[in-house]
C-alpha cells in the first residue's frame, strides 16, 4: 500500500507541474545560467621581451589555442536535465545558449603589468568562409593591477554560443578556432605560462506540452 501511494503521489506531483507549465501560455521560455570549465591551455610567450619591458604594439596579439571542453548540444541537454527538465525533454525545443563571461585564472605567474588585456573568439573556416571574430570583453587597469584572474564579460552579451559550438563542430579541415589576445601594457612578472579557463552560459528553453 505504502508503495502504491509513493507512485500516486509522484503522479500527482508530475500532473501538478505539467499544468503549471501548461498555463504559462501554453508554452514558456525558461532560463537558467550554468557554470562551465573549458580546460586548461598554454598561454602565448612574448618573444624578445624581458619581465618588465613596454609591449610594443608589433607584439600585442597573441593567438591561444582553445581549451577542450567546449560544451556540445548534447552536453547541453544534460545541463537541462540537470536542472530539473528531464522530465520534459521531449517537449523541450533549446533556444539560446549565451555566453555570458569567461575567466582566465593564470595556473603560474600573474597579469599584473598588463594595464589592457582584451579577448575574442576567432572562428574556424567553413566552407573556405570565416565569420568575423567574436567579442569576449576587455579588462583594463590604469596601475598594471591586472592579478592572475581575469573575467571577461562580452560588450554586448550574451554572445551566441550555440554558433560557436555549430562552428567547432563543422569547420574545415586545417582550421580550427583559436582565442586571440591583444594586451597593452609591461611584460609581467613572471609571465604565466599556462591559463585554466571557465564560463558562465545562460540557456533558455522554450516548453510546448500542446
């Protein structure tokens, strides 16, 4: 008996939600940000440049390979599954996927010297075609006080990452996507060598049980 009325009150419970998301005008959009690590890659060296020297503007865009870790679609829907929509999946349609920070925190070394250190997301090539890069955000420090975390936050957020995850999912053979880097500022000391890398995305859904 105990058992039969476990199983009732778990249906009970499945109909009460339903018919709560049934009256959000037959379809709503919820959303949710989810924390996310995207790996751990070497950080780019400046060549000829000592602890301490001007970066001179001929050195101050770095390439950085990406980190592995970028989510998929199918990471995606174990993010909402996770969050409490498993139960609906089937009527889940995936809207958006924003990026809406990143954060570079230095595994060795620090930022302190660099007064500007600006992020974008260069997409590979597909179909012999290359997208325009993507802003990530800039950080900026009048006195060099950089430290060794870095987040960056979009200028106009959130950044499509769904068009990032079609593009590195796609691309060209040869191309890959890369971050790229520009700094300003004084060579830091000591330069980190090797930058962990985490972000915050904010997914929304859009439920339709009719």
């Amino acid at each position: 008996m105990m058992k039969k009325l476990s199983v009732g009150a778990k249906t009970v419970s499945l109909v009460s939600v339903l018919l709560a998301l049934a009256l959000c005008n037959i379809s709503c959009s919820p959303s949710f940000d989810v924390p996310v690590t995207l790996g751990e890659s070497a950080f780019p060296a400046l060549p000829g440049l000592l602890a301490g020297d001007p970066i001179p503007v001929g050195l101050n865009t770095l390439s950085l390979p990406i980190p592995n870790g970028l989510p998929t679609r199918d990471t995606i829907e174990g993010y909402i599954t996770d969050a409490g929509f498993g139960f609906v999946l089937s009527f889940i349609t995936l809207e958006a996927v924003g990026l809406k920070q990143v954060e570079l925190e230095a595994s060795n070394g620090t930022f302190d010297g660099l007064t500007l250190l600006a992020c974008t997301w260069k997409q590979a090539a597909v179909g012999g075609e290359t997208a325009a890069p993507v802003d990530l955000g800039t950080l900026t420090s009048d006195d060099g006080t950089l430290g060794t975390d870095i987040l960056l936050v979009p200028s106009n957020p959130p950044v499509d990452l769904l068009a990032l995850m079609d593009n590195a999912a796609t691309h060209d053979a040869g191309s890959l996507p890369e971050l790229g880097i520009r700094v300003a500022g004084n060579v830091p000391n000591p330069l980190p060598t090797r930058c962990s890398f985490s972000a915050t995305i904010k997914i929304t859904i859009r439920i339709k049980l009719f």
